[in-house]
C-alpha cells in the first residue's frame, strides 16, 4: 500500500460527539487508502459508526460534535486543516460527493428534477442556468431515464428512479470519489440489481472512485475490490474483496459472512450471538470480545492493534498478533 | 396433508381498495392490491409469500388476518368461513391469529412498558384471570423468545431495547393468545443482516415446537430457504408461482421468479466483474394493470398471447403451480 | 413533531421523571412558586372568611361604617414619606362621666375623651356615632379640645335618633364657624379653604399644618334618670389595611383574596373542561372519520365564525348570571374550538401507527384504543396548551364582571376594577384599586404562563433551543 499512488489517505480518523448520556466514540483509529478506481466496501451493523465516516469524509457532520480529528489526504493534500467554506468551495461535491442514505426522500417537493440535479453547477461552478440544465438532463438520460424527466416533480418519479436521479446529482460536478451511503437501502431487489449494474456502468465511465456504505455483505461484493469491517466504531479488518470473501480472519467478519443467505450453497446461515456494546461506554480490550467464541484474557484486557495477515490484510484480533 | 391438519385455506380471494376521485364524484376506481389469490396452508406449516413493494403481500397478510375485510373470495380457517366474521366471532379470530410487523421500533406503545405490551392482549381476550396469571404468562412468552432474565426487559420502555430485541417482544405478543396461525410481515427487513438469522431462527423454532401456521412475507427470496415449506411469489397482486420453497429455489419457472432469483445479491468477489441480467421496468400500477399477465411488459420471454390473455395457473410440475402461458402444455 | 415518534423519543418516564425535568427551569420554579402562594392565599381565605360571610359582608354597606372612605394602603406611605392617619376611633364607654343631678331629677353628664394624633397629614372626616335609649331626645353639646388648649364648641346637638350619626365633616355652620376662628387667630383670611378637618387639626397658620398631640372631646348632655348614652368618634384616616378601601369603605383585601380562589376555580375548570372535553371530541372526529367527522367539523367551523362575547352577553341576559352559568356557557361555546382541528389530525397520524394495528391485530377495541393508545399519545402537547389556556380564561372572567356581566354576588378582581372604573378611580389618583386587582390577575396569568411553557419545551424538545 504505497500511499503515493492513492488519491485519498484517512489516518487515525476520530469522531466523537456530545449528548446528554455521554461522550459517544462514534469513530476511532480509521485508518486507509485508496487508489483511483477502488471501490471499499464499508460494512458493519447499524450504528457501527460506517454511515458516521462518510459524513465525517464529507463533513456533512451534525452540531453535537466532541473531537473531529485526524487527517484526510486527498490527492497529497490534508483537507481536515481547510476551513468550513473552502472545504465546501473546493472539496464537498468538487472532489468528494455523496448519495446519501434515503437520499430519494430528499429532493425538494417544490423543484424539478432537472433544476436540482443541476443544482450543485450552478452553486460550485458558477454556471448559467441553461447550460447546468442541459448538463442535468444530459446526465439523466445517462443514468438509463428519458431526458423528459427532467422537467418532472419528485413526486412523480419511483423510488428507483429519484435515486438515479439522487446519483446524477452527486456526478454532475465530476468528483473524483462518490460516497454511496446504503444507495439502494429502500428499494425493491429487481430495482436494486438495476441501480447496482448502473453504478457499475458509470464507474467504468467516469473512471469514479466509491466509498460503499452498505450492512449487506452480498450487495458489497457487487462493487467492492476492498472490503473494510467496522465493529463499534474501529475498523476490525481491512482487506481486498477477493480474499475477503474467501477468508475473512477476524470472527466478527466471519460471523458476519455465516449470517448472510446464500441461494447458490446449501450452507445454513447462522448469527453472531449478542447485542453491539455502547460507545459511549465500550468494552475494554477489543470491543468484540463479549460476543467473540474465541475470546481469552487478553482480549478483554488489551487492544488489538490492526495485525498485518498477509498481502493488503489487516485485521484487529489478537489471534493474529504478535505473540501467536 | 389430511384435512385435519388444514389450518388456512383462500380461494380466489380479492381485496380491492377503493378511491374516489373528488368529493362529489360518483366515479370509482379501484386499487386491486389482492387479485384472486389461492392456496393452502397445513398446520405447522409456514409459507413464504415473496414479493416487491406494491405487489399485494402486505395487503394479502392484513386481509388473511382480517384486519382487511376482502371484497371476494373466502378465507376458510379451521374448516370455518372467517371471510365477513363479525364481533365476537371476530375477536375469537383475532385470538387464533397472530401478527408481527416490519417496524420493531414503531410497533409498541411508547408509554408502555414492554410488560404492559404483552399484558394488553391478555387484558383483551380474559383469557386468564387473576394478575398472577397472568404476570406468569408474560414471562413464560419472554422466556419463549429468550429475553432472559424476564425482569430486565419486563419493566423496560421499548426506546430502550434494540431492534433485534423489540423484535422478539413482538413475537413474544404475537404468540402470547396461544394462536394456531402467525403473519409475520417482513419481520426481519428493518433488522441488521446478523440480527435477521436470529429472529428467523427464534420464529422457525416457534413454529416447529407451537405447531403455528406461518406467514412470512418478505421480498428477500434468500431468506425463504431455511424457513419455510411453502412459498408463493407475488406479483402486482397475482400469484406467479407456488410451490415446495426447495422446489421454487432450485426450479424456479416463472420468469418473474427467475429475475427474482437473478437479482438477489449474494456474496461472492466475482460479483463486481459481471452485470446482472434483470428486467427492466417497473411493476404496473395496481389503479389500471394489464388486462393480460401483468409481468408481460417486463418480460423477455413474453410472446402474442401474453398481451392478449390472463393466463390460468398451471400445475407444471406436481405441486408446483405458475401462472405463465409458456407452461400451457404441460 | 419529535414527541410523535414512536420508540426513539424519549420517554415521558412516568410523572417524577416529568416534576424532575419541569424543576430543570428556573422559570418553572418561578410560576410553581407563585402558583402555591396563590393556592396557598386562596385556602387560607376560605378558611378565614368563608363565601356566605364574605358575599354578605361585601354586599352590606353597615359592617364597614368605620372603615374610610376611598382610603389607599397603608404601604403607600412608602411612597410618600410621611405618615399618614390611620383611623382613630375613641368610644365614650372607656371614659368616665362627671355627673351632676339636677333639681328637676335630670343627669347633667360630661365626658372627657382623648387621642394622640401624631400623623402628618389630615384625616379624611370625622363622624360621632350615637348608641343610645332614651325617653325624650336628649341635646348634646360637643366640645373640641385642640393640644393648645383650646377648647371649640362643635355642635350643639339633638338626637334624632337613638343610633344618630353627626356628620361632623359635612357641616357646613362649623365649618363657617372654623375658618372664622382661624382669620381671628392670624389676622387675615388664611390661604386655604378650612375644611372641618383641617379647622380641627391644624395649626393657626397662614398655609395648613398639623398640629400634632393629644386632642380631646367633651360631651355635655342632660339625660333623664334611665336614659343611656354611647357615643363614639371615629376620625378616618387616609390609609386603611393592606389594600385599602373603595367607594362603599369595603376593604379591598377581602375581594382580592376572594378573588383568587374564584379566578383560579375559574380558569382552571374551563380549562380542564374545555380542553378535555375537546380533545374527546377531536379524538372521535379524527378515529372514526366519515360522517362523525364531517358534523364535528361543519360544528367547529360554525363555532370559529360564531361571535363569542355577543353570546354570551346574550345568555347573561336571558339567564340569571351566577358563575356557574358563566362557566357552563363560557365551556359549551369554548369546546368546538379549532383547537379540534390540531386534535383530530394528530389523531389520524397516530391511527396510522403500527402499534395500533398491532393492537387492533390482538383484538383491541376501539374505545381501549382511543382511552389507552391514542389519547396517552397526545395528551403531552394538550396538557401545557391548558395550563397556558387558564390565564384567556381568567382574564375572560374578569373581563365579563368588568362589562357587568360578572356573578353579581361574588367579590371578584373583575368587579373591582369594575367598581374603580364605574368611580373614576384613575382620575381621581386612586390608581390603587385598579393596580392591586389587575396585579393579582398578572400575577395569576404569570405563574401559569411560565409553567405551561416550560411544560411545553419538555414536550417539544424543538423549543428548547429557541
């Protein structure tokens, strides 16, 4: 992993925020990088803290926040140290967009299509109306729908189809890496395999870089080429999609894989036993080790650093430490 | 399969909804979310009804519980008509039925306690008298779901329970009546992917020991697998096919079915290299569907007659029903 | 509408998690305070002085002969820097009488009465009141004994009745008689106009000045054997009590504090009652819909467009007017509020709720529905809307006794400020009888206003961060 060659760098990444219970440790110790072209698949369960890191990749981040920390290098430069408005100015939409999760409920009733998908232009880019119109509709009629809905109100299009327009508006300014926040999360399976083939199409196209969000490890092997675990707020294992899916090394991506249904293998899909820990007050020593099988001592007195397995393989278990 | 065992048979049956078009319009028209549905479900058994948004499951599992009237069609429980029950006859069904919803989180009462929750139906149906009893009856029902110790989930708001676990608490209400017959309605949709083999175990259990029929609704084909017998593929409120679930997943027929099938992620790295091959499209709206099979627009296989026709079911295979004119012959 | 989410809002946690959260303001803490001095005041009131006591007593003009007239607080001394006169009654009963029997069997009776006068302005009248029986109308000679010495013949007068009153204030030959005695005693016309009062009580000078120290009051009277005389002299004061008094000399206080349990009696039961009733009302409209719906709604509509006060002015008319009646009238017009409207669609977003159909899948009906599922739901967001609708009611309350329309019987804030009104109390300065009724109607609003928004950003966590 030569950090030369890969547009954007995330070291020791940490998010906390502020609420009335506590401090939750929302993120700690993200650690990656990828190259032109990547897709990193970012999985775990719900508050894991994945859909938290895509917010805090984009700083799209709510008011409560305790610590937001580390550095973010995008093309050699560190864009944590920018300001709220050049962060908006040159990065958010220039550099890195963002589909968010539901993000078809989001479009403004009162607007067209067309206008809000053409919005980011004309805010970023400074462009006439009419041209940032066109552009929208040109881009539209690439995401597989006729250029006429353009002019059509949200309430007028499927949930399949708003989200196609959701994702022409987060390419309109030629970012080079899209955030896709569980993209298809509300939408029927056939639907689904035709926003996913779609987002492989313009991948290809537009030589796009994708940060997946997703809980669904099935629909991440979609994408992915590198896969990234998060258990409570830490990544546990960091890895290529290819040796991901083969062999997963720390127990909870193994569990996470034994839970997912197989159509094609009569293997019976089992679950990982427990309840994910608060974090506001984590477990001390790895923060699986409650629901882990193979838990002893250590690892509910020590951390587990991110142990190098093999080629482009970390995982954070001490059954791959230094002393095993 | 002897007619003793029959727990819940429908013929044909139809809900349709209505809307009227303006205030003082005598024009009607209708959404016909149930078009005709058929089948049978023996006790202990469970049935996986499969399908998109808009294709009707939903709408078929309230109308097999009544908390729909239908509109035609009957609705056989027990060798007893429940089609238009009423009242008391009504409330008895209710007791013999079950439900469990797709929103753990909005199915409870705020300003319950989860012991409250499970109380209500109890307090409804008098079915025990004393308070002990009936305190007895909810902790036997957590138990049943394994929210173990009882007394730390019993005196708990729902806010402070996670999905997995409200989850059980509903499947903990759904059975506490002693019901023969559970609808479960996406149960496991809102739940996280390691959650959901939990809540589909707990319930299969449930089913094989309480010898409940179940319903389980879903748009997840890959789920049906290990929980149930039964599935029947919904789409636009028509039955595409039914079958063995084994038998649908390893011979699936309709196209419909197939795209389904195509279409369900799994994991597997070499996904990412290859697109999928689905239809298009999407389903038709239920105001004004095709007159003919309602798949025909999206399908790759249809010809002339699919245009023209509504086709029948076919038994193409014994057992094994589909709705598709390209199994005519058989 | 964060309080409707089901599940993730946060919990009501029974009614101390509410009191815990509700003592989290200080602004609460405040109206809290204010209303337990209020509840406090109007037990201790019930108490003291019960309602029949209190009606009768305010509606006879007797009981209060010796109280003054329009006299303000006594507090209001603060304000002026001087003591002023308080009022001073000095009965013949307490003194002895010098008797000397005549020859035709007659009493020739004097007595000698004093008092210390150290105020620093005039009292406001002097009265004597006769208590007496006898068989021929004695004559009286009444003497002024200043604390120079003086001594001035006030009245030579015949009893006209056993219990007579001397007017002493009103006479218009003493008077005469007074400012002929000050222009002897300087030499000229002095510069003021000599009252009775300040002829009495001031010292001989060109410009009036109390003459402080022990003043005195002879009687001479010729009585028959068995004949009885009592008589006392009352001098009013400016001041009087804690609230001083009104036209009729009843002591404000008794209203005021009267006032209070009848204004909160008020407010709150219209309140409760409207709102209760309005939120059953809207529940139903909005639970089953359909024709139910549509007559609620029309009724709400001709309600919204339905002038309220002509109504009721039109009601207080045909009806004897008791609070009760008020309150019953002010109730029917109030519950068709378009406060049913709000109701009736948080109604039908809450129907729609899965744990109702939960419920309705377990066999339900729909009253337990309405009573255990819908009505705990919206409760929180009506129950501060009520307390914040007592103070409309209190204000309505008075506001009606203000116009006449008011419960002719009870002492209410409203009907002293009617009374202050009807008496040009503000022109004539007397800005206290209005003041101390409208300040306790403040007082009232405040302590519920301040309560009902605090209970409000409890349950509207939106607010809190306004």
């Amino acid at each position: 992993m030569s950090s030369s060659k890969s547009v954007l760098s995330v070291r020791d990444l940490k998010l906390y925020y502020r609420t009335r219970k506590g401090v939750v440790k929302a993120l700690e110790e993200i650690n990656f990088d990828l190259e032109k072209e990547d897709t990193l698949a970012v999985v775990g369960e719900s508050g894991c803290g994945k859909s938290t890191l895509a917010r805090a990749l984009v700083r799209v981040l709510p008011r409560n926040i305790h610590t937001y920390e580390g550095k973010v290098i995008l093309e050699g430069r560190n864009v944590m140290e920018l300001n709220e408005e050049d962060f908006r100015r040159e990065i958010r939409w220039r550099k890195i967009s963002i589909v968010f999760q539901g993000a078809m409920n989001s479009f403004n009733p009162v607007y067209k299509i067309g206008y809000q998908v053409a919005e980011p232009l004309i805010i970023h880019d400074h462009l006439e109306k009419k041209e940032a119109l066109k552009r929208a509709r040109q881009l539209i009629e690439l995401m597989g729908m006729p250029g006429v809905f353009a002019d059509r109100y949200p309430f007028e299009l499927s949930g399949g189809m708003k989200q196609r327009a959701a994702i022409a508006m987060a390419l309109i300014t030629n970012p080079e890496i899209v955030i896709l926040d569980e993209p298809t999360s509300a939408l029927d399976v056939l639907t689904q395999a035709n926003i996913i083939n779609l987002l492989k199409k313009i991948k290809n196209e537009f030589k796009l870089t994708y940060i997946f969000i997703t809980h669904d490890l099935g629909l991440a092997s979609e994408l992915a080429n590198r896969v990234a675990v998060i258990y409570a707020g830490k990544m546990v294992e960091l890895s290529s999609a290819d040796i991901f899916y083969t062999q997963p090394k720390h127990p909870y991506s193994k569990g996470l894989l034994a839970s997912a249904p197989t159509l094609s293998t009569d293997r019976r899909p089992e679950f990982i036993t427990g309840v994910p820990p608060s974090l506001i007050d984590p477990p001390s020593g790895c923060r699986f080790h409650p629901r882990c099988r193979f838990a002893w001592e250590k690892c509910s007195s020590e951390e587990p650093a991110m142990f190098q397995v093999g080629e482009d393989h970390l995982v954070r278990c001490w059954l791959y430490g230094d002393g095993k | 399969m002897n007619s003793e065992g029959r727990l819940l048979e429908l013929e044909d049956l139809r809900k349709w909804f209505e809307i009227r078009r303006g205030f003082l319009s005598s024009k009607v028209n209708y959404v016909k979310a149930v078009d005709g549905v058929t089948f049978r479900l023996d006790e202990g058994m469970a049935m996986s009804l499969v399908g998109e948004s808009g294709s009707g499951k939903t709408t078929l599992g309230k109308t097999i519980i009544r908390l729909y009237e239908p509109n035609g069609g009957r609705i056989i429980f027990q060798d007893r008509d429940v089609t238009h029950l009423k009242a008391n006859d009504l409330k008895w069904y209710r007791r013999m039925t079950g439900l469990v919803q797709q929103d753990p989180f909005g199915a409870f009462a705020s300003h319950f306690t989860i012991f409250r929750s499970l109380e209500e139906p109890l307090l409804i149906h008098n079915t025990v008298k004393s308070k002990e009893e009936r305190a007895e009856k909810v902790f036997k029902a957590l138990e049943e779901v394994r929210l173990t110790p009882v007394e730390d989930f019993a005196y708990k708001y729902p806010h402070m329970l996670s999905g997995g676990q409200l989850q059980r608490v509903a499947i903990a209400r759904a059975i506490i009546l002693e019901p023969r017959l559970l609808v479960a309605d996406e149960p496991v949709s809102m739940l996280d992917a390691s959650v959901r083999i939990e809540i589909l175990t707990l319930l299969r259990r449930l089913q094989e020991r309480l010898r409940l029929g179940v319903i389980y609704i879903t748009h997840d084909l890959a789920t049906t697998r290990f929980f149930s017998e039964w599935a029947l593929i919904m789409y636009a409120g028509h039955v595409m096919e039914k079958a063995f679930t084994q038998e649908i997943l390893r011979n699936p027929l309709h196209p419909y079915t197939r795209a389904l099938l195509t279409a369900t992620p799994e994991p597997n790295p070499e996904n990412r290299n290859r697109f999928k091959q689905v239809p298009p499209g999407e389903p038709p709206a239920l105001i004004d569907p095709p007159k003919s099979c309602r798949f025909s627009p999206r399908c790759p296989h249809a010809f002339d007659k699919c245009f023209k026709e509504e086709p029948p079911e076919f038994e193409a295979a014994s057992g094994h029903w589909v709705k598709c004119w390209l199994y005519e012959r058989s | 509408m964060g309080w409707l989410k089901t599940g993730s809002s946060k919990p009501s946690a029974g009614l101390k998690g509410v009191l815990r959260e509700v003592l989290s303001y200080k602004s609460a803490i405040a109206g809290i305070v204010i209303l337990l001095f209020l509840i406090g005041l109007s037990v201790y009131t019930m108490v003291t002085i019960p309602l029949p006591e209190a009606i009768q007593a305010w509606r006879s003009s007797e009981a209060w002969s010796r109280n003054p007239r329009n006299a303000q607080p006594e507090w209001i001394e603060l304000f002026y820097g001087r003591r002023l006169p308080r009022t001073i009654k000095v009965s013949l009963g307490e003194t002895k009488a010098s008797e000397v029997l005549r020859e035709d069997g007659t009493l020739s009776v004097s007595w000698v009465i004093h008092f210390n006068y150290d105020y620093d302005d005039f009292p406001s009248e002097i009265i004597v009141f006769f208590n007496s029986s006898y068989v021929e109308k004695p004559v009286v000679e009444i003497y002024w004994i200043r604390p120079d010495g003086d001594e001035i013949l006030l009245k030579k007068h015949s009893l006209r009745r056993p219990d007579d009153r001397l007017y002493l204030s009103n006479d218009l030959g003493l008077e005469l008689k007074l400012e002929r005695l000050f222009e002897s005693k300087i030499g000229k016309k002095p510069n003021f106009t000599v009252t009775v009062e300040k002829g009495l009580f001031s010292e001989y000078s060109q410009d009036p000045r109390v003459l402080k120290g022990v003043y005195g009051m002879r009687l001479e009277a010729t009585l028959s054997k068995n004949d009885v005389l009592n008589a006392e002299l009352v001098v009013y004061g400016t001041v009087h009590g804690l609230a001083g008094t009104d036209h009729l000399r009843r002591p404000l206080i008794i209203g005021l504090l009267w006032g209070a349990p009848i204004a909160m009696s008020f407010g709150l039961t219209t309140a409760l009652l409207t709102t209760s009733l309005g939120l059953i009302i809207g529940t139903i409209s909005g639970w089953y819909g359909g024709k139910i719906d549509s007559v609620i709604q029309r009724i709400v509509e001709i309600n919204a467009v339905l002038p309220f006060l002509p109504i009721l002015i039109l009601l207080t008319t045909f009806y004897r007017i008791d609070l009760f009646i008020i309150l019953l009238s002010v109730v029917v017009l109030s519950i068709f509020s378009l406060g049913i409207k709000g109701t009736r669609i948080l109604v039908m977003q809450i129907k729609s709720y899965p744990y109702i159909e939960a419920a309705q899948a377990y066999g339900a009906s729909n009253m337990r529905l309405i009573l255990f599922y819908v009505i705990p739901k919206i409760l929180p967001p009506v129950v501060p809307g009520m307390i914040s609708s007592v103070p409309g009611f209190v204000f309505l309350e008075a506001g009606l006794s203000y116009l006449g329309l008011g419960d002719p019987f009870l002492p209410t804030w409203g009907k002293i400020i009617s009374d202050a009104q009807t008496n040009g109390a503000f022109y004539k300065g007397m800005y206290y009888w209005v003041l101390e009724p409208a300040f306790m109607l403040i007082l009232t609003a405040i302590a519920f206003a301040l309560i009902g928004m605090a209970l409000e950003r409890i349950v509207n966590p939106k607010l809190k961060e306004l």
